[in-house]
C-alpha cells in the first residue's frame, strides 16, 4: 500500500525505516571492528557502551535524514499539484 500524499504518518515511517538503517550500520561497523581488533591484539572491545552511543547516533542521523528527505519529498509533491492545475 502506497500512500498518496506525504503526510506525517510517512514522516514517521521513514523516520523508523531510517533509525533502524543507521542502528543496523552501526552495530556490525562496530562488531567488525571490535572482531579485528579481537583478532590482532587478543582484547574483545566490544561493550555496552558502544551500544548506548550507536542507538545515540542512529536516532540522531536518522531523524535528520528522514526529515531531509521528507521535506524533499514534500516539495516534489507540491511541484506536481501545481502542474497538474
């Protein structure tokens, strides 16, 4: 199901669909380098608090880029109801 207009339930969605990106990225960049870390110097550094400051940066990039975005699109979808006039 496509929505019609751009609306703040799609500002919502997106907001979700983009926090859920960033958080996924920023889990395994940070398990990938936690894991050659492991493998080269024998010292797991992969903890909780690395879990605090991705779910920290995830929300922030993510409501940004979803509002980027949505205003992006909002501006395509005025652009089309004036041509269409």
């Amino acid at each position: 199901m496509k929505p019609k207009t751009v609306g703040f339930n799609l500002f919502v969605l997106l907001a979700l669909y983009s926090f859920s990106l960033f958080l996924v990225v920023g889990v395994c960049a940070v398990f990938f380098g936690a894991s050659v870390n492991y493998f080269k110097h024998d010292v797991w550094t992969f903890s909780g608090e690395d879990i605090t400051k991705i779910l920290k940066m995830a929300s922030i990039y993510g409501f940004f880029a979803a509002v980027g975005i949505w205003i992006k699109s909002k501006i395509n979808e005025r652009k089309k109801n004036k041509e269409h006039r």
